[in-house]
C-alpha cells in the first residue's frame, strides 16, 4: 500500500462524502459489519459500494463460481475470473478499493445448518440471492436475532427493494404471502418454496446493479442514521423500459 494511504488513508477515501455525513456517523458505519449472501449481480455490486463508502468489515458468502453467463451484469466478473469462486474474488476486489474494510468469506450455500455460523455478529444481513427458500432462512434469522434485512430482487428490467426492521409491520413471509408464513420449514414447506422461483430467469446489467447500489445504500443509512429507510411494508419497484414506473408503494 502507498505511504500515503497508511494513517488517515481511510478518510481521505472517504473525504467526497463527508459533507453528507459528520464524522461521527461515518465513524458508525467504520465500526458497522455486513454480511451480503450473494456475491453476483446484486451482490457484487452491494459489496463495491460498501466498500467504496468504507463499511468496516464485510461477510461475504457464496459458494458459486464465474462463468461466461455472468460477464453480462456482474461487476465483479471478468474473462481472468472464470472458474473462480465469487466470494474470494470478492473478497480480493474489495482489498483492491479499500485496504481498511475487513473481509471474511463463506463458500458455501445457506441453508439451515449453517445460517447462525455466517450471520454472527452482524449488524445487518443484505440479501443479494436468487431464491425464495434462502430469503425465508435468512429473514428468519434477523428477525430472531435483532438485525435489519435488506431484501433485493429482479427480473428482466424490473427490480424492488424494501427492508425489513427486527419492528416492521409485516416480515418478509407475510408481505409476499409465501407457502412458509407460519410453518416449520420441513420437506414439504421446503419444497413449495423451491416451487415458487423455478428457471433461470431473464436479466439485464443496469438491474441488478442498480439494485445493488440501492440495497448498500438502504445499509448506509441504517447504520448512519441519515435519510429515510424504505421500511416494509413499504418498497421501492421499477421497470427500466419505464422510467415512469419508480414508485415507492406499499403492500
């Protein structure tokens, strides 16, 4: 690392936004840890920003590997990166952007067995993933332990994000109505989940890195305290074919 980056390097990375934060708010989110479970479209995008804004330390969980198929929306991706597994070349990239955020990695998918071991002391769980089954176990646990939920999805051109509190109205489950609200998650639950996102859905880059941005941001303020959270029910939806379609409503 360049000598003039040791000291006070962090905030001279920091320094552009520091007209939009004090001191001792951005000190919150130095002293904030995050984990992001997805490290492809959403996600990657999701753990540039943080880093970029000077999160503390990142968790960064997913056992996926690139392939040509990502090199479309991924920012993390590259011909160089293929066949390497995302969450490391996360990990790397961030060290790249900002040497002072901490990084620890989880290769492996998110399932019951494993949840309390990734999440731990986190101060907020973002979720960058692809599936229903994954968001139920992972919202679950934030409601249980206390933490903020930051819930991303897309398809095609259209995305939604909206957060759920350990306090909101509604969680995750009953918002969107899923087979799971109420019920232990065993094979038939577990099934019915699986059910309800099936195929490889149509994607394009602007989607989910806007939703990635919007979700590291949705972090942002939590931790720092400035702005307005887009609290469930309330969420944020768009159509980038229509640009007249952002619109904040509620469920």
């Amino acid at each position: 690392m360049p000598t003039r980056y040791i000291g006070d390097g962090y905030w001279e990375i920091a320094s552009r936004q520091m007209s939009i934060v004090t001191r001792s708010e951005q000190e919150r989110f130095k002293d904030a840890k995050v984990t992001v479970i997805g490290c492809g479209g959403i996600g990657g995008e999701t753990i540039e920003m943080l880093a970029r804004m000077g999160i503390g330390e990142l968790v960064l969980v997913d056992k996926d590997a690139f392939d040509l198929s990502n090199l479309n929306r991924q920012t993390l991706a590259s011909i160089a990166d293929l066949g390497l597994e995302k969450s490391s070349v996360a990990a790397e990239k961030v060290r790249l952007i900002n040497p002072y955020v901490k990084t620890t990695i989880f290769n492996e998918h998110i399932d019951q067995t494993n949840i309390d071991k990734v999440i731990g002391d986190s101060d907020i769980v973002i979720d960058a993933l692809d599936n229903v089954l994954t968001r139920v176990i992972v919202s679950r646990k934030a409601k249980e332990i206390g933490i903020p939920y930051i819930h991303g999805a897309i398809h095609g051109t259209m995305g939604q994000i909206t957060v759920f509190l350990p306090n909101s109205e509604k969680t995750y489950e009953e918002m969107f109505n899923l087979p799971s609200l109420s019920k232990k998650l065993d094979d038939d639950v577990i099934d019915a989940l699986k059910n309800v996102t099936s195929g490889v859905p149509p994607v394009i880059g602007p989607t989910p890195n806007l939703i990635g941005c919007l979700e590291a941001f949705e972090a942002y303020k939590i931790i720092t305290g400035v702005g307005k959270v887009t609290v469930a029910p309330k969420i944020l939806t768009f159509d980038l074919l229509d640009l007249s379609s952002f619109s904040l409503d509620e469920i």
